[in-house]
C-alpha cells in the first residue's frame, strides 16, 4: 500500500503540472477555432496540425529511447554522473546532426508539406525538436530524482508563453495593428501566417523549458563513457521502432489526411484543422494517461525486483482502468457542453469524439501493460506489438480516408489500439505474469459502454440539451455509485477519503 500511495502522490504532482499544462493548452483551442473560423485560417490551422504531427514523430528520432533507458540503468544504481554525461552527450551530438541535415533540406520538405513560400517554418519545427530533445535527460532526471514540483513549473511555465504569444500574434495584435505600424515587427507580420505564429509560439515555449531546466544542464561536462553507451543504446535502440510506430498510431493519420482526401488541398488541410481541433476535445482522459506515464515509469523498474509487484501492478491496473472510464464518460456523456470549447466551423467533426476516446483507454491500457517488456528487457517484443499497431494505423488510413476521410483515422486509431492492448496482454502474461481481476476490469469497461449507449439513445430520442444534460448526471452518478459500492473496502483504506467512507458505515468484513 504504501508504494501505491507514492506512485498516487506523484502522480497528483505530474497528473497536476500535465491538467495545469494541457488544460491551459486546451484554452487555446477555442481561441484558435474561434478566431481562424473562416478558409483560411482553417487552411492555417490545418498546417500547423500537420507541422506538429511532423514534430512529434521526429522528436521520436531524435530521443531515440534515451529517457527510458536513463531511468532503467539509473535504477542499477551506477555511476550516476556518468550516465548523465553520457545519455546528455549523446542526445546532444545526434541533435546538432540531424537538425543541420533538416535545415538544409528544408526547401524540399516545405515543398512536401504544402508549404514551399515559408520553408523557414521547417527552420522553426527543427528547432523546436531540438530544444525539447535537449530539455529530455533534464526532465528525466527530475523525474528520477523524484522532483515533480519542478518538473510541474518548467511544464506549465512554457506553455502559459506559447499561449500568451498565440494570443498576441492570432488574435490581439491583428485588430491593433496600428500600435507597431511602420517597425521591423510589423513587416514581419505581413510576410507570415497564422501557421508560422503558432510555430513561433511553440518554439517560444520550447526555449524557456530548455532555460528554466539549466541547473539540471549546467553541470554538464563533455565527457562521454564507450561501453556504458553502447550498454544504453542497446536497451534503447528497440524504443525508435516503438516511438516511430506510437507516433504512426497518434499523428501520421493527420499527414496522410491531408494527402489522401480527394477535393483539393485547402479541403484537405481545412479538414486536418477540423479533426485535430477535435481530436483535443479527448483531452480530458489523456491527462490522466500522460499523469500516469510520467510517474509510471520509474516506479516500475523500481518496483520490478520486489516480491509482490505482480499484485502491486494489478491493483494499479484496476484503479486506472476506473479512472479512464470516469474520463472517458465525464467527456462523452458531455459533449453538449464540450462541442462550445471549438468554433461552429469545427463541429462537424464532433462524432469522431467518441471513438477517439474509446481509442484513448486502450491506449492507457496498453501503456500500463507495456511494463512487462521494459522491465523484462524484452523491448523487441514491444517493438513487434507497436509496429502492428503502425501498420494497423497505414492499412485502415490508406485504404478508407479517400471515402470516409477523418472517420477512417478516428477507427483506425482504435483498431490499432485496441490490437497493441489485446496482444500486450496475453504476451506480458507469458512473460511477466500479473494477477489481473479481469472479471472486475472487463465488467468496468462494460459499463462504461453501456453508460454511453444509454446517453447516446437518449440524444436519439429528444433535441433538448437540458435532458441530454440531466441523463449525463444520472449515468455518471451511477458508474460514481458502482464504483463506491465495489471497491468500498479499497477506499475507506484511503488517506484523506476513506475516513468519509468509513463514517458512512462499517467496513466490509467487520
């Protein structure tokens, strides 16, 4: 019990920082959708999202596994400075590399992209890679170092700036033009986009993280250890196929979107612009996901020598699954009220939604099984298991975008989700066995669905939100309810809640 209430407290400070960050984030999407309502600024949006998706899959590259690897051979208990300096030198050779290789093809790969008048903005993107590239061994160490008060800072300090320069450069500064007219800003301005702001504003945010972490750098010596490298790039090397094929599964959809939906290109990225902007509306269960895998992380290896780890990641297993159906219901039997965090030009994806989060718990799922192949130093496996998921993801995109469009990324995002979940399974059983209760985690996931076909009926049957509103209410009280009556045992054992559940009566088993 007491591993789980440090795994639960560190979680409330990254599951914190990452609400404070994504939610604060997310404050920029009505602002966005509100503001670029119009072609054009939709067309913006739409390549911003396919700049970004561009981001993260290369970010991938660039880590190459190194965080993950800093917290498996940290937890040996070597020569801590060593491997600082090591992993930190390492990232920031391969940095300086790839991002001059990047640099120089920029002009081709804006031509790519649809972009050929701004191939400064590949500039931009590469640079932002890179500040966050250097900003991961900092961050882990904080992470292993058990400081997420830090961690929360630096993470909510660099996105409040990208939200404050996103508002100045979209939606402030356009009608107050006169105050700079005539400047170096000003013509700047004139010859960017919406697209390039946002990039800017995200580089912005990317550089203060990386300044904000330099007592974590500043210590850093040139020095670099052979065989400990070689050691970590071994254990690591499988987490490029693993992070290529995750991000295949979480944002290549949007690349090809734009390639591969007949009606023109402004359609095209207008409709990217539209599935992103509600691909975010799933927010609010991906910040319970992205809380758990910052703290996760190293609590499994730290846990993995201990006898009763099994049934410590068991009980781990059941709460988060709780906690993703409550999120996954908390949205979806909520969309009335969500639709209005994005412009009317954006609702006409809305029905993604649903599906999406669906994908999201069994991405969260997966994400809690995956400890079994780290822990048990069998990351091809985790590599076989993610390249399916990619290849899921290309197959279903490729051949149903050109008829179904956004919809085919929405289902092929929960195909290969669903599949990497279901096969982690049984593999980790074979290899790393943990008593799961899968009567209990199925029921859960059960009734999670059957909350939301209930709600779903009742939207058939009347138009009045109000109604909509009240059935939400019900049906959420009573997973709450379902949740109290199974688990009541678990919960009065609780710090802080259980004293409440205990007054409400005895125990269970007294």
């Amino acid at each position: 019990m007491a591993s789980l209430k440090k795994l639960a407290g560190q979680t409330v400070w990254y599951g914190l920082s990452s609400i404070a960050a994504k939610l604060l984030f997310q404050l920029m999407t009505p602002i966005i959708t509100y503001t670029l309502n119009k072609p054009a600024g939709m067309l913006d949006y739409g390549n911003f999202s396919i700049l970004m998706s561009g981001v993260s899959f290369l970010n991938v590259v660039y880590t190459y596994g190194m965080e993950t690897a800093y917290f498996r051979f940290s937890s040996n208990g070597g020569d801590q400075k060593s491997l600082f300096q090591t992993a930190f030198t390492s990232l920031l050779v391969s940095t300086f590399l790839l991002s001059t290789i990047l640099i120089l093809l920029r002009v081709p790969i804006a031509n790519y992209e649809e972009m050929s008048n701004h191939p400064e903005y590949i500039t931009w993107c590469v640079l932002i890679i890179a500040f966050d590239t250097l900003s991961a061994i900092p961050y882990a160490r904080l992470r292993q170092e058990e400081r997420p008060r830090k961690y929360a800072f630096t993470r909510v300090a660099g996105i409040v700036v990208n939200i404050v320069i996103t508002i100045f450069l979209i939606a402030y500064y356009p009608t107050h033009k006169s105050v700079l007219a005539g400047t170096a800003f000003a013509g700047w301005y004139a010859r960017n986009n919406n697209a390039g702001f946002m990039v800017v504003a995200t580089l912005a945010g990317s550089i203060l993280t990386f300044l904000l972490l330099a007592k974590e750098w500043m210590a850093y010596r040139f020095r670099f250890d052979a065989a400990l490298w070689k050691k970590i790039f071994i254990y690591s090397s499988p987490m490029i196929i693993i992070g290529l094929g995750g991000m295949v599964n979480e944002t290549f959809d949007r690349q090809m979107l734009g390639k591969l939906l007949p009606g023109g290109e402004a359609l095209a990225k207008a409709t990217v612009g539209i599935y992103s902007s509600n691909y975010k509306i799933a927010i609010f269960i991906t910040l319970f996901i992205t809380a758990f895998r910052m703290s996760a992380e190293p609590f499994f290896f730290s846990q993995a020598s201990d006898k009763n780890a099994p049934q410590t990641y068991a009980k781990v297993m059941k709460w988060f699954i709780i906690v993703l159906c409550f999120a996954f219901l908390f949205t979806a039997l909520y969309i009335d009220i969500w639709q209005y965090f994005e412009g009317a030009s954006y609702r006409s994806g809305l029905g993604v939604v649903p599906i999406l989060l669906a994908a999201n718990v069994c991405l969260g799922i997966y994400y809690n099984l995956s400890a079994w192949y780290k822990i048990t130093n069998n990351m091809r496996f985790g590599m076989l298991i993610t390249l399916i998921g990619a290849a899921i993801t290309l197959v279903v995109n490729f051949a149903f975008i050109p008829k179904f469009g956004m919809y085919a990324c929405a289902w092929a995002t929960l195909a290969a989700y669903f599949s990497m979940m279901v096969i982690s399974y049984f593999m980790g059983q074979k290899y790393f066995p943990v008593p799961y209760n899968m009567k209990k985690l199925l029921a859960y996931l059960g009734v999670m669905l059957l909350l939301f076909f209930a709600q779903r009926l009742v939207v058939y049957l009347t138009p009045n939100v109000v109604v909509h509103l009240l059935s939400a209410s019900v049906l959420m009280l009573l997973f709450l309810r379902l949740v109290f009556e199974a688990e009541k045992a678990e919960i009065s054992k609780m710090p802080f809640i259980g004293k409440f559940v205990r007054g409400v009566g005895p125990a269970p088993g007294k």
